[in-house]
C-alpha cells in the first residue's frame, strides 16, 4: 500500500510542475539513465563491499567485547 500512496504523491507532484521544472526534471532522468554502465557495478560493488567490511568489524567488536 505505500508504494501506491508513494506513487501517487510523486505523479500529483508532476502534475504540479512547470515548463521548465518539468525540463529539469527530465534532463536529470535522461543523464541518470545514461550513466555508465562499468560506473554503476562499481558502486554497488562498492556498496556491498563496505556493507561486508561493516560487518566485519562488528562481529570483530562483539568477539572482542566477549573474550
């Protein structure tokens, strides 16, 4: 249910957008789509990679807290 309330709060604030507001909009849309593709498996390469070292040194805390 809130993905669809979410969504319709996005297309009513769309709807609400001028000329040029709406330009902004879809120049950033298109660029964000054209990124690179190597760019963004980097990122979530990178992203899950800190995830792992986060966890890492969480247990490493817990472990040592313990002993």
């Amino acid at each position: 249910m809130k993905n669809i309330n979410q969504r319709s709060q996005i297309l009513e604030t769309l709807d609400e957008l001028d000329q040029q507001q709406a330009e902004k909009v879809l120049a950033f849309m298109k660029s964000f789509l054209q990124q690179d593709p190597h760019k963004i498996q980097y990122k979530r390469f990178k992203r899950e990679a800190m995830r792992e070292i986060r966890q890492a040194l969480t247990q490493d805390r817990i472990m040592n807290s313990r002993g």
